[in-house]
C-alpha cells in the first residue's frame, strides 16, 4: 500500500473510509471543547455546520450518529478533510493515528505547549 495519497487523490470508497475513521476522534475533540487546532485548518469554515449537526443529532446511537453525520454533513466533510495536512494509505487509513497526529499539529503551532 502507498502511504503518501492526499485525501484529494484518494478513490470514493477509500474517502468513505477516511471519513468514518475520522469522525469518532473529530466528535469527541469537539465533546471535549479541544478543536482549536482544528480550526486552524478549516479555510472554508465548515466546521460550524459539522459542529451545529452533530449537536442536534447527539441524542442518536454512536454508531448511528457517525453514520448520520457522514452522510448529512459529506460534501462539508470532503472540504474540511482536503484541507487536512494528513497522509493515507490507499484503502483509506490515515498513515498516522488521529490522536497522535492531532498532538504532532499541536506541537507544531504551539512549540512551548502552552495550548
């Protein structure tokens, strides 16, 4: 498998990969109020949708609630993810875990770890 594929030069299936993958990580930063770098990333301010949604479906199943949100929130999630500095596999898995690339980010705009 290639490690080096962009979200954007990913196949459509493998981007539905992506995106399931990266929705638990996304939807609990956001339950724990720590999207700040995140923010960062998002050029065309769709995140503020995403967050609106996933909101007012919290009260579904997890399960359901990945699945509603990936759908209802796609075309936002596409751009969101482009913008993304992160690397995938070709079948969709990112190259490097969500957690620890969201910490390798952190430490790359904030050096003296004062976020």
């Amino acid at each position: 498998m290639s490690d080096n594929s962009t979200f954007s030069n990913l196949e459509t299936t493998a981007k539905a990969k992506a995106i399931k993958s990266f929705l638990p990580f996304y939807i609990q930063k956001l339950r724990s109020d720590e999207l700040d770098v995140m923010t960062t990333f998002d050029k065309r301010q769709v995140m503020a949708n995403i967050n609106r949604v996933i909101f007012d479906a919290s009260n579904q199943a997890t399960n359901n609630l990945y699945d509603f949100v990936a759908d209802y929130c796609h075309e936002n999630l596409l751009m969101l993810m482009q913008e993304l500095p992160q690397a995938y596999f070709e079948n969709g898995n990112p190259t490097t875990d969500w957690d620890a690339w969201y910490t390798e980010q952190t430490d790359q705009l904030d050096p003296n770890a004062t976020l």
